[in-house]
C-alpha cells in the first residue's frame, strides 16, 4: 500500500525546504491543494512522511482544496518547539503527532490542546485517550529485531531473560547490539524508563548492555539498517511499525515480541489551543480512525490502530502469545518527565551501558 499511495502522491506538488530555512532536524514537505485553495492544514510530527504520506494524500483526495504542510522533526527537537509556541500563544502547527507520548500529555496537561471533538472518541479504549484532547492514532510494539544470518544455527533470543543469558556468553554480541539514545529519542528514552517500572531485568539487561559495548542511535530505522547489513546482530526496542514493514521486503532481517513482555505504545495526536485551521485537524484525525484510515494503517505502514487492536499486531508478527502491555495516556507518564527522576535515571543509564576509559 505504501507503494501504491507514493506512486499517486508523487502527482501533487509538493516542495522540499532547504535545511537552512528550517531548524537543523526539521524536513519540511508542503503538498499544494488539488482544486482551488480553500485552506492549509499544518501537521507537526516525528513519523518518517513515507508512513504518512498515504494518509495525507487520502485526506487531500476528501479535501481537494485544502494543502498539507508536513513538518519532520525528531521528539526532542518537536516536543521543545510545540512548547516554545505554547508558552509564547504562538502559531506553529494545526496538529502535533508524536510517539513520544509523555512529552504529548505534559502539554494537554498544561492546557497546550483544545477539545477535538471526535465521533471517534467513544470507540477507542480508555488508554488511548488523554481529556478528550489527546487520542492515540495507532498501535506499535517495542519489538526486538535481529539478523537473520547471524542466528541461523541456534534461533534468536525471544525474551529479555534469553538475550541477557547471551550477552553473558563469550563475546558473541560484543559491538552487535544496537538501540535507542534514550538521551536524545524521547520514544527511546520512554521505552527505557517503561522497562526499568516493569520488570526486574532492567539492571541486568543495561549492564549487559555495556559489557557489550551497545551502539546507540536516535532513530528506529538507524537500528534496523544497521542489523539488516550485519553490523548489528540484535535492535533492541525498535518501533514494531517500523520493523515489521521492513521487514516485509528485507529478508535479512525478523522481528520479535518479547514473550516476558511487549509494551505497546499509541503514537499520539492533539490540536494545538493556537491551531489556525481546526476543522481541518479534526478531519484528518477523523479520517486516522475512520475505516478508510485503519485500512491504511493497518496496511503496509504497518503503524496498526487501537481499534485493531493486538490480534492484527499477533497476526502480523505470527505470535499469538505475545504479552501485550499498552502504554496507558495519563498523567502516570509524567512520573518520566521528573527532572530530578530523569536526571538519576540517565546517570545509571551513562553509568551501565556506557563502556569505561582504558
């Protein structure tokens, strides 16, 4: 589908502006109104635009007149810009979608979002919704990813439990684990944090981390290009949208769910209090949880919905005893945010994983 969707995207203008007229990690792409311009609609994000690019050619397919700014950011740059403008009563975008979704409910919290008003609403489970203002628009794993070559003799690790045995063997993973800069990725940094409240494998997994001398990047697909050629073994606590899409068309490289656990986080979207075209937002979230927009992402975005729930995710992965444990939106996640929590759980983060001066 996302072949499909780009090859038709690929007739609306769209302009590309330079990086020195937007901030150093931004990438800002505007697809221009199909029919006379009545509007423009602004969209915030940190999802890769190939996984949005199908849901914004369907929005402008039902709304020929209105154009789409698409603003590509990473979570740390996006969540100090969107609070920068919220602070300041500035216009930055008309919806903000971002898997970093404490960062997302510390601004609802401090009355950055407005009521979005959604026939939707009442359909989606109670953890994917935040006040009415916050909603959770899809349904991805923390996965582990692995190649495939390099565990062709003995199978991957399926567990927490099982990688930690591996790193304590003799060397085999020495520079081949890859995963999130939890200090530059705020999804990274929230996966991390989930996991040292969930279990007690969090010490022992992070100090095994840095015995093996763990490569850290601040995206997804960094990871996964990286064990796909070999130079990592294992990606641990990738985006399952990410993975299992890539996956599809890269048979270098599997995708696990965790069988101790598999958190499950719901990338998140709101309409900013100074949103110039709200009618707009409201649609295109309609449109997200619409049966048009789940057949989307539900498709080869592999980004799935709430409304789809674990069995499409158990279906695509080909496990069906995985042990789904949704990222509940509630101010629970703010407990993340502390500075003072933050600052001691970065220090342990530094302590463990980072390899000590000879």
């Amino acid at each position: 589908m996302i072949r499909y969707f780009t090859l038709l995207a690929s007739f609306i203008a769209l302009t590309v502006i330079p990086a020195d007229t937007a901030n150093a990690s931004e990438t800002i792409t505007r697809f221009e109104a199909q029919a006379s311009q009545s509007g423009d609609l602004v969209i915030a994000s940190v999802t890769d635009l190939a996984f949005m690019r199908p849901l914004i050619f369907a929005f402008q397919q039902a709304n020929p007149g209105v154009s789409v700014t698409y603003i590509e950011d990473t979570s740390n740059s996006l969540d100090a810009s969107v609070s920068s403008a919220c602070m300041g009563r500035t216009f930055l975008a008309d919806l903000v979608i971002s898997s970093s979704i404490a960062q997302q409910v510390r601004l609802v919290n401090g009355g950055c979002a407005r009521e979005i008003e959604s026939s939707a609403l009442p359909s989606l489970p109670d953890w994917a919704q935040w006040r009415g203002e916050l909603i959770g628009l899809t349904y991805e794993a923390a996965v582990m990813v692995y190649n495939k070559a390099a565990f062709a003799d003995n199978g991957p690790p399926r567990s927490r439990f099982d990688l930690i045995d591996l790193m304590r063997q003799s060397g085999s993973l020495n520079g081949r684990i890859a995963t999130y800069d939890i200090e530059e990725s705020g999804v990274g940094y929230l996966f991390a944090f989930q996991d040292s409240t969930e279990a007690s494998t969090w010490g022992r997994l992070i100090e095994g981390f840095g015995r093996n001398s763990v490569a850290t990047f601040c995206c997804s697909s960094d990871v996964i290009d990286r064990v796909a050629d070999g130079r990592a073994h294992i990606g641990y606590n990738v985006l399952g949208s990410y993975a299992l899409s890539r996956a599809e068309n890269d048979d270098r490289i599997g995708v696990i769910l965790p069988n101790d656990y598999t958190l499950v986080l719901a990338r998140a979207g709101y309409i900013p209090r100074e949103a110039r075209n709200v009618a707009a937002a409201r649609a295109f979230l309609e449109l997200a949880l619409s049966p048009q927009g789940r057949a989307i992402l539900d498709g080869e975005t592999r980004l799935l919905t709430p409304l789809s729930g674990p069995d499409a995710l158990a279906r695509l992965s080909g496990d069906d005893e995985a042990a789904f444990r949704p990222i509940p939106l509630t101010p629970a996640l703010l407990v993340s945010l502390d500075q003072a929590k933050r600052v001691r759980f970065l220090s342990q983060w530094r302590k463990s994983v980072t390899p000590p001066m000879p």
